[in-house]
C-alpha cells in the first residue's frame, strides 16, 4: 500500500504513526482526509515537532529528500516541519480543560 514511498517520508510517517498507535501498514495514504482518522494532542505534536526537526537537521540525506530547498539552516527546517505538521499530521484532539 505504501511501497513507493521514499525513504526518509517512509520513517517520518511511521514516527507519526507510533503516536498515535496507528499501523503505519494498514493506512492508505493515497486515499483523501487518511489524516482525519487519528487524533493526536498538543504534546505529541511538540514531540514529533521536535524529532523531525532533529531528522532534518542532523541528516543530510533526509533534508535532501523531503524538503524543497534543503540548506541546514534553523528557521527553513521549523517552517518545513510546521508545513508539514498542519498539511499532513494528525487532526488536533480539543482538550475539555473543566
């Protein structure tokens, strides 16, 4: 289902599954809103905020296949894991704060 993705989206999407205990298996991610079917919270979306942005910065290789213009630079990365974060993660959980 998800053969021909490349290699480093391959590991980046299977991180944000495991935050959600989604089986990066069994979701087809051709098929449209396949990222409404999970929630996930403010914390997990810091923390996977924060090892993709480790990902990008510490490996060249990631950087060159997953981002457009991929200079080791702070502020492109944050925004291209940002971009990356509201376009394809998981739908916000609302947190009740009664």
């Amino acid at each position: 289902m998800n053969e021909d993705m490349t290699k480093y989206l391959k590991q980046v999407m299977q991180k944000m599954c495991s935050y959600v205990d989604a089986d990066y298996n069994k979701i087809n991610f051709k098929e449209p809103q396949w990222f409404m079917k999970y929630e996930w919270n403010e914390g997990q979306t810091n923390e996977f905020k924060e090892w993709m942005i480790d990902l990008l910065t510490n490996n060249k290789e990631a950087r060159i296949e997953i981002m457009n213009n991929p200079i080791k630079d702070k502020k492109r990365i944050e925004a291209t894991v940002d971009f990356f974060i509201f376009n394809f993660g998981w739908k916000n959980k609302i947190e009740d704060n009664k």
